[in-house]
C-alpha cells in the first residue's frame, strides 16, 4: 500500500464489503446451529470474526474509516457484556494501530514540509513508526539540539480519504446496529466531518498545542509536549514517556485507573476556563500516565473553542437537578433549546429523566464502572422505556454538539479504567454555575 486508498470506488466497496461479510457469516453461523452446533460458540466465532473484519477494513483504509473506529471504541464500555468482548480488543486496536506508510513516503512528507535537507534537523530518526493513528503516524527521534522528539507525519491523501469515508459510513449508519444496537451513528458521523478540516492542519495543532503547553507548564497533574517544528502536514513535539491508557485499562492497578481518571476529569473541566478550549478527542491513545503521576496528552488536533469557557448553564442546571427543582431544570433546558419552546414535558419526568446522569456529581467520591454505563445505556436506548420516549422530544442545539459528544467519550473511557475519584471536588472548582454564588446584601444600621 502506497498511500492512502483514495479512489471512492475502491473504498466504498472495502467499506460496502463490511455489512456483506457480516451478513454471511450470519448465515454460515445459522447453518452450523442447525447442524447441531451450540448457538453461544457460534455466535462467539460470528461476533469475534465480525470484530476482526471490522478492525482490518478500518484500519487499512486509515482516514475517516478509522477515525469512526477510534470514536465507536470510546463507547465500548457500554456494549452488552456479552458482546463487548469479542468487539473491545478489535475495537481498542484502532485507538493506536494501523498498517504503517512505506518508509519512502515518511521521508517524501519530510523532504516536502521540512526541506530537502530535512535530517539535518535531527540526530536520529526511527523509520518505523512508533504509532499509527487515523490521518497521521508518529516517529521517535532526537532533535538536533538532542531533545527527544515525537514526529507526526500526515497521510498522502487523507483529506479526500477521510471525507469520502464519513459520506460513505453516514450512508451506512445502521450497519453498526450489529456493534450497539439502537447506537444513533449519523449525528456522530456529521460531528466529525465538521472537524475534519482542523485536524488536516498541522499548523492549527501546532497553535493549539502551544496554547495548551504555555498554561500548562510546570503543573503538577497535566503535562503537555512542547512544540518544536509544525508544517501543515508535519507536527514535531516533545517526546512524552509513560503508560498508554490503554494498558491502564487493560491491566492496570486501581491506583493507576484512579489517578488517571482524576487527572481526564482535571483535563475536561480545567482547561476551557485556563485556555479557552477543550481537548476534543478524548480517547485513550492520546494519554499516558507519567511516572510522576501526571496525565500525558499528546493530541490537540480536535479541540473546541469556548471563548467564555465552559457554558454556565451546563453547570447550574445539574445543580439544579441534584437538588430536584424540577421547575428551574425545565426552564433552564428550556430556555437553552434542549427543550422546544412548544414541547409539553412534565417537569418532574424531565427531572427523573436528567438526575441518574449526575450520580457521579452527587457524591463525594464516585466508581465509574462499565455496569454503570451500560445500564444507563440500556435506560436511555431502550424503546420500551419512559426515558427513550422522553428523549426522542428533547433537542441538541448545535453549540453543544461537541462538548456533548466530548464529555459523552470521556465518561466511556472514565468507565473504561473502572476509575474511582472525586469528580465533584473538579466540577465544584472548574464548572461554572455548579457552585451556587450567594450575593450578600448591604444593609445599613
């Protein structure tokens, strides 16, 4: 493979090759059950095949094909256990692994961005690539003033490759219905084609990142690369040494899932106010766990721009509903466009509706867990339920499209670790709203 594959009708018909092949192997496994085979190992070898086409069709078309995949893996947790297995180590590949670009590629990039005389630049360079992400891998080397380095190079063609793919996948939006049922793809799929344009731009990773790495220097729980070189299709930043969250989730100890959990709701709820944006990719191959125990983050190509930080709404209505002032909630949805102005919603269905989300905020000290998840999953997507009924009249205006869609992954991954902290000391310290202002009066004797 030379490149990214870029022409559509090769890559629609690897995609298309997707829902087929799961389709026969439905087939072939109704054919052994009715020979005599037991249903449970058969559905076992159907949904562990079907994890594996799944991995291997994503993975090697790159682009917007697997950036669904590293976004579809995030909500892992909340699979049926049943299923959940089969699909989370194909599903958790996709956050760091792809097949690699040809070495004569990775030094085309370099001599195109960086000049022909490109390895002056640095001391070493490893031609293997240490990851291999979506649109982009990354490569250890030294800088020439002997600094370890991380050295991110775009695909040749990923533009045209990730939007042809996120057109394709929105047209194939209930073939994941075999992944997690009832799973709305299509506004995730619209959510990231509208940040494809950022994350194609280097030179805008490379803003962000300084952003980021200016506030958050010498801080004890974050740690963010410094930026050496950015070109619009090569990043060069500090090399970050620690254990991938993947492995934390994977075979971690509870202290490390602990603190890693802290140190994600840290990065969620303090960055808006102390850079004005937030890491908008919160899944586990973008983090480390440093031995210091800080937080490692090592990709800013998605973020989303909030001038004002985080909105005070947000903030006060979870209050609000934790304390059960079922009226306020309603009103304050209201008047934010979560609920129409026409729409006739009981306050206190409303209420019931919001409140078991805020669990983790109702307590000092709160586990996430993936029996958490899944059964707030399960009440949510369930058609049989009130709470299903209720939320197909509720709205998701479009300036909370993407904190919505971020703080929704980052709770994957928080149940992920199975991660035990206290959330509410975050949310008290960096949420506005969350915390009640009480405005003394004068009086005068």
């Amino acid at each position: 493979m030379t490149d990214i594959p870029r022409r559509a009708l090769t890559r629609t018909a690897k995609l298309a090759a997707l829902p087929l092949g799961m389709a026969g192997r439905a087939t072939l496994g109704l054919g052994k059950r009715l020979g005599g085979a037991p249903a449970e190992a058969v559905a076992r070898e159907v949904q562990q095949r079907t994890a594996e086409q799944l991995f291997t069709v994503l993975g090697q078309l790159k682009g917007g094909a697997m950036k669904f995949g590293q976004a579809l893996s995030i909500f892992e947790a909340a699979f049926p256990e049943e299923l959940a297995k089969p699909y989370r180590a194909a599903l958790t590949k996709l956050q760091e692994a792809a097949p690699p670009l040809p070495v004569a590629q990775v030094h085309g990039v370099l001599a195109e961005e960086l000049g022909p005389d490109w390895r002056t630049k640095f001391r070493e360079f490893d031609d293997a690539p240490a990851a291999a992400a979506s649109i982009g891998q990354v490569h250890r080397a030294v800088w020439s003033s002997g600094r370890p380095v991380a050295v991110k190079i775009q695909y040749p063609g990923a533009g045209p490759a990730l939007m042809a793919d996120l057109n394709q996948l929105a047209r194939m939006a209930r073939l994941f219905n075999v992944v997690q049922p009832g799973l709305d793809i299509k506004p995730l799929v619209a959510e990231l084609k509208a940040r494809v344009a950022e994350e194609l731009d280097y030179k805008l990773e490379a803003k962000a990142t300084r952003v980021f790495a200016k506030e958050f220097r010498d801080d004890p729980d974050i740690a963010v690369p410094r930026v050496l070189a950015g070109t619009e299709r090569v990043l060069v930043t500090d090399w970050i040494e620690g254990t991938p969250l993947s492995e934390i989730i994977a075979s971690g100890s509870p202290e490390q899932r602990n603190l890693a959990g802290e140190r994600m709701a840290l990065l969620h709820f303090s960055a808006p106010a102390r850079t004005k944006m937030l890491h908008a990719d919160p899944h586990p191959g973008n983090f480390r766990l440093l031995p210091d125990g800080r937080l490692g983050v090592l990709d800013f190509g998605a973020v989303a721009r909030l001038p004002q930080g985080l909105p005070e709404p947000v903030g006060r209505l979870a209050r609000q509903a934790i304390a059960g002032d079922a009226k306020a909630v309603l009103a304050g949805l209201r008047d934010e466009g979560f609920v129409k102005a026409d729409a006739e919603i009981d306050a206190d269905d409303l209420l019931a509706y919001v409140r078991p989300m805020l669990d983790p905020l109702a307590v000092e000290e709160f586990q996430f867990s993936r029996a958490w998840l899944r059964k707030e999953a399960t009440r949510l997507g369930d058609p049989r339920s009130p709470a299903y009924q209720l939320g197909r009249q509720l709205n998701l205006p479009p300036s909370y499209l993407l904190i919505h869609r971020v703080t929704l992954g980052s709770i994957g991954v928080l149940c992920q670790l199975e991660a035990k902290a206290h959330y509410r000391a975050v949310v008290e310290q960096w949420q506005p709203g969350f915390v009640e202002k009480h405005v003394e009066e004068n009086v005068e004797e």
